[in-house]
C-alpha cells in the first residue's frame, strides 16, 4: 500500500469527536430546520456550480444533486411532534447548523479544508442521530430517511475528501494529483463507509445500496464506466450490492422516496 492509499485509508477510518450537542425543543429544531432548507433553496444551484469549478474523475454529473430533493421530503417527518426524543432532536439540530456552514464554506468562500472539516462534524452528528432513530424509533421510515441522508453525507465527505486531495484550499489552485490516485482514495473512503454499514438490514440496508448506487450512477452518467468498475472492496457484500442493483437499470428518485 503506497504512503497516499494509507493516509486515504486512515482519514477514512479515523474517529471524529463531533461538536457538544445538548438536547433542544421542537420550535428550535423548527427553526434551524427551516434555516437550513432556506439557506439550501437560494444558494443551492451554487453547489452545482462550484461543482463545476472543483471537477475531479469521480464528481458525478448535475442530475445526481437532485436527491436532495428526495432528503428533505423524507426529512419532514422529523419535525413532527413525537418523532424524535431530546437527545435526536439535538442532533439533528446540529446536522442542520453544520449543514448551512458547509453551504457557506464550499459555495460562497471555496474554502475546501473548511468544507471537509464542516462535513466530518455533520457526518458524525448524523450518524449519532440514524443510530438513536434505527434503535430506539419503532419507525421504519424514519429509519429509512436518517439512513438515506446518513449516507449521502457519507457520499458527498469521500467527495470533498478527493477535491480537497487535488486543489487544496480552494479550487483555483492547479491540479496537484493523477486521475488514478483521486480514484484509488475516493475507492479507501467507499470501502471505508461500505464496511462500517455491513449491518444494516432490510429496508435501511436497501436505502444505502439505492444511495451509492445513484452517486455511482451519476458517476458514470459523466465520467463513463470505468471509473465504477475501477473500484474494488476485498469481501464487501454491500458494493456487490450496489454493482447488481445498477445492473437490474431499475434505479430512479422513486427507489429513494418509497423505500
């Protein structure tokens, strides 16, 4: 394993301290909720242009971008009275505070260390929030929903990893890695998350395969199908998983917003 696979490897891995969270009330969760979907309806088209801006072999094409739309539909039951408890509640206000710093960060300043830091926090949230909601929640949906957002932050972390990889700071700078090493890191972060989530069943499992299977949908949409098929998880059942549901073509907004 070359020097950049293993620090690829262990950023992926690395345990991430989140921010402190204390519990908070369904008006303050309303309002930071509202503030982040705001803040994302105005300035959300600039996420496709810096995009643009911060290309790399694995950034997937426009279209992909439009699962948020399919997030924040399914994130609506969150904010129903008795959905979540105190402590998710506090979590997901987090996830919403760091979300509209990382709009900030990437779109308006192009500062893509702040980016990837902001990212991790909102990732770690997450992940504390989908593991309160799958285990103490009799919902299945709303186990599904944290799920799906769980992991397309997942998706867009490995993104940002590799665009901060090749520009640094911001994506002004020159392209400072090859073709072959942006994919070899973004394959560690893949395997890393993929990994990690091998216990997830039934219809949460089958929310993260339907999600990496449309990042790498998109992928290929814009970069062809080598890239995809470059990716390699020795022993990894979910990427199996993944590569089969795109091969059935049944793959749409619809498996995401029904799951």
């Amino acid at each position: 394993m070359s020097l950049l696979h293993f620090i690829a490897l262990t950023t992926a891995r690395a345990s991430y301290n989140c921010s402190t969270t204390s519990p908070v009330g369904l008006a303050s969760l309303w309002w930071s909720g509202t503030s982040n979907m705001l803040s994302n309806i105005v300035s959300g088209f600039l996420i496709n242009t810096q995009s643009t801006l911060c290309a790399t072999p694995v950034t997937p094409d426009d279209q992909t971008f439009s699962v948020w739309g399919i997030i924040y539909t399914r994130s609506l039951q969150f904010y129903l009275p008795g959905a979540l408890d105190a402590h998710a509640k506090g979590e997901l206000h987090s996830v919403n505070m760091a979300s509209e710093k990382w709009l900030d960060a990437f779109t308006r300043g192009g500062e893509n260390i702040q980016a990837l830091a902001t990212l991790r926090d909102m990732e770690c949230h997450i992940a504390n929030l989908e593991d309160n909601v799958c285990k103490v929640s009799n919902s299945t949906s709303l186990c599904v929903s944290v799920a799906i957002y769980h992991t397309w932050i997942r998706v867009a972390t490995a993104l940002s990893y590799v665009i901060q990889m090749q520009y640094g700071d911001r994506c002004t700078n020159p392209p400072r890695h090859s073709k072959k090493e942006l994919i070899s890191s973004f394959e560690q972060q893949v395997c890393s998350f993929l990994s990690s989530a091998m216990d997830a069943t039934g219809n949460r499992r089958r929310a993260i395969v339907n999600v990496w299977a449309w990042a790498f949908t998109g992928i290929t949409r814009k970069h062809g199908e080598s890239v995809v098929d470059a990716l390699e998880c020795s022993g990894c059942v979910l990427l199996m998983d993944v590569r089969e549901h795109m091969a059935e073509s049944r793959l749409g907004l619809v498996d995401l917003l029904v799951s």
